[in-house]
C-alpha cells in the first residue's frame, strides 16, 4: 500500500516528483491538468504509439506519403493529449468514490476535494470538443472510427466492477488509435491494421497488469477486480503469453501488409519493430517483482521506450 504521508499539498502520490505541472503551471490550472494526468505523461503516450504504428505502417504499405501524412503525424500526438485527458477525466469522475478508498489514488483531484464532479465534467466536454475538431480534419471512415471509439472510453471505468478482465476493455479503448490512424492514411482499413490493433491490445494486459499490481491490496478490500488480482503468483507465466501473442500479432501485421511487395528492406526493417519491442517486454519480465509497487511502476512507465522501438522500426520501413 502506497504511503501518501508525505505528498505535498494538491501533487498527486503516484506523479513524478518535480513534474511540470506541480512546478510551472499556474495554481488555478493544476487541478484540471491533474485530471488530465499531464503531470503524469506515461499514458498519452502509450495512446499515442498505436497511432504512430498505424500511420507508419500504412505508409509502408501504400509506398507513399504526402505532407498530409506531417499533419496526421501532429495531429494525433495533440489528439492523444487530448483523448487522453478527457478520458482520465470521465474515469475520475466515475471512480471518485473507489479513488477516495484506495492510498494511491486518494489524492487525485476530484477525492481530495481539489475539483467538483461539476467542473470536471466541464473539463472532460472541453477535452473532447478540441479533439473532436481534430478528428474533422480526417477523412471520412476515420472520423466514424472515431465516434466509434467512444463506447469504449464510456465502457472501460466500469469495466473492473464486472468483470476480472478490465484491462481487455482498456487495451480495446487505447489501441483503436492503429485502426483510425491507418484508415486516416490509407481510406480504410485493412487485414494489417486489425493484425496491428490486436497486438496492441496484448500490449495492453501486458503493461496494465504490471500497472495493476500496485493496488491489488486496496481493490481486494473494495472488491474491485483486475488481471493482477486474477493472475495472483501466475502472473509470470500469463505475462509471457501476452508478450508472445503481442510479438506475433505484430509479425503478422507486418507481413500481411508488405509481403509480396518488391521493397524487400522495407519488409525486413518492419520485422524489426516485434523483434525489439519483444525483447524490451522480455527485459521488464525478468525484472518484475510484482510485490515491490516501485518496480511496478518504473517497469510500466517504461513501456513509452518499448513502444518507441516499435514505431521507430516501422518508420525507417515506412522511409524506404
């Protein structure tokens, strides 16, 4: 159990000390962008990757780009901050009363009476607005993805009071960015966009169960259910099946996009992104002590780089 002892006045416990937001931002704005986990950045990024995945590896495919492709490239990076945030957002407002019983979360905005329930909804419609915007800029089957995506974000708060696998909704919410991203480029979407969101999702229960482990004590006691919970001292051996089945849905994707394509680099360097993200997941399994809440935590966050790898193979692929 985390201790919030020791937390200054409003910063959230689970936030990087000496972060942006509690250092530079000004003191009226800090609760919303707390709710916008701005201080804590890990997870506008991990919604942002799959994007970037997308876009490159329909560039890839397709053998083409265009100015455009810079501006779905911003796009999504100010989409992600965005999405991100409004989706933090709705989660705090419908877990206001488990976050308030919970030491890690106990600090967050709304519990520690920093914000209203009324004026985090306010924040949450602003969010989504600016993004909304955002979206109108692409074309029209990745704006229906778009509108599409909603039910996830709307599901997934609730997800943990049904079911032991919340995290299957989370990874299902925070990947759909590799469908849209690909449509948004290539005006559909195809066999290795599906491939490539699949992998994403393994991605997901990967780091989220690691993420999950910190509060397995408080959600037991509040009866709040996830993978970390079910999984228990198997959580090793599932682990290695998520990174297996995240390698391979990758492979695929990558193989069904450019196999047969006269670019043969470019399919080889694509293989890359699975081989180095596999072993980036590998290098967290050997180091995951699910008992030390730390470990957890650095090892989740660290997934950012595993991501990186990924996107940063499929570009060169994209380039060739």
């Amino acid at each position: 159990m985390s201790d919030t002892s020791q937390i200054p006045d409003g910063q959230v416990a689970d936030a990087p000390a000496g972060n942006w937001v509690d250092r530079l931002a000004p003191a009226a704005t800090r609760p919303y962008l707390r709710l916008s986990r701005a201080d804590r950045p890990i997870g506008t990024w991990l919604l942002l990757l799959p994007c970037w995945w997308g876009l490159f590896l329909a560039m890839a495919v397709s053998g083409r780009m265009g100015w455009y492709d810079l501006w779905i490239f911003a796009g999504c990076a100010i989409g992600a901050w965005l999405m991100r945030g409004a989706g933090c957002t709705w989660n705090d407002i419908t877990d206001r009363h488990i976050d308030g019983a919970v030491a890690r979360t106990r600090s967050r905005p709304i519990p520690s009476g920093q914000v209203s329930s009324g004026q985090a909804l306010a924040w949450l419609v602003a969010q989504a607005l600016l993004a909304f915007l955002i979206l109108l800029t692409f074309n029209a089957t990745a704006i229906a993805l778009g509108i599409g995506s909603l039910a996830l974000v709307a599901i997934y708060p609730f997800a943990k009071r049904f079911t032991w696998w919340p995290q299957i909704f989370l990874g299902l919410a925070f990947n759909w960015g590799a469908l849209l991203v690909y449509a948004a480029h290539a005006g559909h979407v195809a066999t290795p966009a599906v491939l490539l969101y699949l992998s994403g999702v393994g991605w997901t229960l990967f780091y989220d169960t690691i993420y999950a482990h910190q509060d397995k004590e408080d959600d037991a006691l509040i009866g709040v259910k996830s993978t970390a919970r079910l999984f228990g001292d198997n959580t090793h051996a599932w682990l290695r099946r998520f990174l297996v089945g995240t390698v391979t849905l990758m492979a695929l994707a990558v193989i069904a996009g450019l196999v047969g394509q006269a670019n043969v680099l470019s399919l080889v360097i694509a293989l890359g992104a699975p081989w180095a993200m596999g072993w980036h997941m590998a290098w967290q399994l050997g180091r995951l002590d699910i008992d030390d809440n730390a470990t957890c935590l650095a090892l989740f966050r660290s997934n950012r780089n595993a991501g990186l790898l990924a996107a940063l193979f499929l570009a060169i692929a994209a380039l060739l």
